[in-house]
C-alpha cells in the first residue's frame, strides 16, 4: 500500500527536477569570436504585470550590422541584409 504514493512522490521530484533543468531560467549572452558580449546585443529576463497577474519574458536580439561589417561588405544593399539575416536565423536554429 505504501509502495504506490512512494513510487508516485518520487516521479513527481524526478519530473520536478528534470523540468527546472531543461527550463531557461536565465537567458545567455550573445558573444563574439572571442567570447566577450557582443557589442549592439541585449539579452535579459524582464517581468511585467498584465491585468493583475505577473508575467516573465525575454527580450534578445542583436546587431546584424556588426556581422556585415566583419565579413568584409563595403555596401550594403537589401539583398546582402536579407541573405545575412537568412544565414543568420538558419544558423542559430
């Protein structure tokens, strides 16, 4: 009888624990070559409350003019934003 709520309790701790985790509890940096915070970037946790009730999001993103410039454009035209913004996206999922 009291192997059910044994087994029971401990699934709950072990999914608990598996959830806190997997859960992004801090959002990371975006980072240079060299690993340093990338200038133009902004990755933060903020809470806001909406109708009474607090909400968590984050807010990230980064400047795709520095990743132009570093790969050697000397102009920047709609085409050459677009297919950068493209790899970028591809390769950051």
């Amino acid at each position: 009888m009291l192997i059910i709520p044994t087994v029971l309790l401990v699934c709950g701790f072990i999914l608990a624990g598996v959830l806190l985790a997997s859960s992004p509890g801090k959002p990371e940096s975006f980072l240079d070559k060299d690993g340093r915070p990338l200038n133009g970037s902004i990755s933060e946790k903020i809470y806001l409350n909406i109708n009474g009730v607090q909400q968590g999001m984050f807010i990230m993103s980064k400047d795709v003019i520095d990743d132009l410039k570093s790969s050697n454009m000397t102009t920047l035209t709609a085409k050459h934003v677009f297919q950068v913004g493209k790899a970028l996206y591809e390769r950051d999922q």
